[in-house]
C-alpha cells in the first residue's frame, strides 16, 4: 500500500495553511490509488465510506448521468457521505483521464476532523455550494 507525501497536498487550496509537518502527518493517512479513463471512483445514491483527494488527472461529477462538473488536481470529492448529509454519494465521479488520487478512509476522515477543524470548515462551505447546485440544499 502505498501513502501519500506531504507533497502532494502542498499547492492545493483545501490544505492551504497547514505546516509542512502538518502536511505530512496528514498525508500519512491517505492511501494513493491510480486510475484508468472511464474508472467510476463513486455511484450516485450509494453509500459512501471514502474521500478523495485528486493528485492529477481528471473526473467529472454526474447527477442523473448529466455532468454537474468537472474535477482535477487539488479537487476533491466524497465530503458530502463523509459529513453526513445522508450519508450517501450525491452524484457519480468518473475518471476522465488516467488519475492519482489520495483515497482517507472513515476512521482516518473523522481523525481529520478532530486534528484540522480549518479543513472541515473549507469542506462544510464546498459541501454546501454543491448542495445548492445539485438542488438538494
């Protein structure tokens, strides 16, 4: 298995603050998984366990098989399951391009929470505009 560097979360505006130490204790918790174009990552209305960080590479988020945008480095997708909305994946993310991804698993998301609250709060905000977009706010 391998994890991802704390370079890899420098440069991307969801980390934006954190010390480079911090950094890397953070990114000791992500997994790093690859991707092929056309690999589905969520399902709309599944349940859902993981978040992702996009290292590089492209997805695009779908509702009803319609594209509701497209997502590269320094994006991220998950939060919506993750912080409890229902609980369930709100729209599909398919890889458009070959992709590097930081995958944080529920125990390591909800330590996340507890050590780096100015995360959580950046992720509350995006949750709530994708919310809106998609309707469901």
């Amino acid at each position: 298995m391998n994890l991802l560097a704390g370079s890899d979360l420098a440069g991307m505006p969801l980390f934006e603050g954190l010390s480079e130490d911090e950094r890397e204790s953070l990114a000791c918790k992500f997994e790093e998984r690859t991707a092929r174009e056309g690999d589905r990552f969520t399902t709309e209305g599944a349940w859902g366990y993981l978040f992702f960080v996009i290292v590089d590479g492209t997805a695009e988020a779908q509702i009803d098989d319609r594209s509701v945008g497209q997502l590269g480095p320094g994006d991220f997708f998950g939060e919506v399951a993750m912080l409890g909305h229902t609980g369930r994946r709100m729209a599909a993310v398919v890889a458009t391009s070959d992709m590097r991804v930081g995958v944080l698993f529920g125990t390591a998301f909800r330590q996340m929470e507890i050590e780096f609250p100015q995360i959580v709060e950046r992720l509350n905000t995006a949750m709530n505009e994708r919310l809106a977009i998609a309707g469901l706010s």
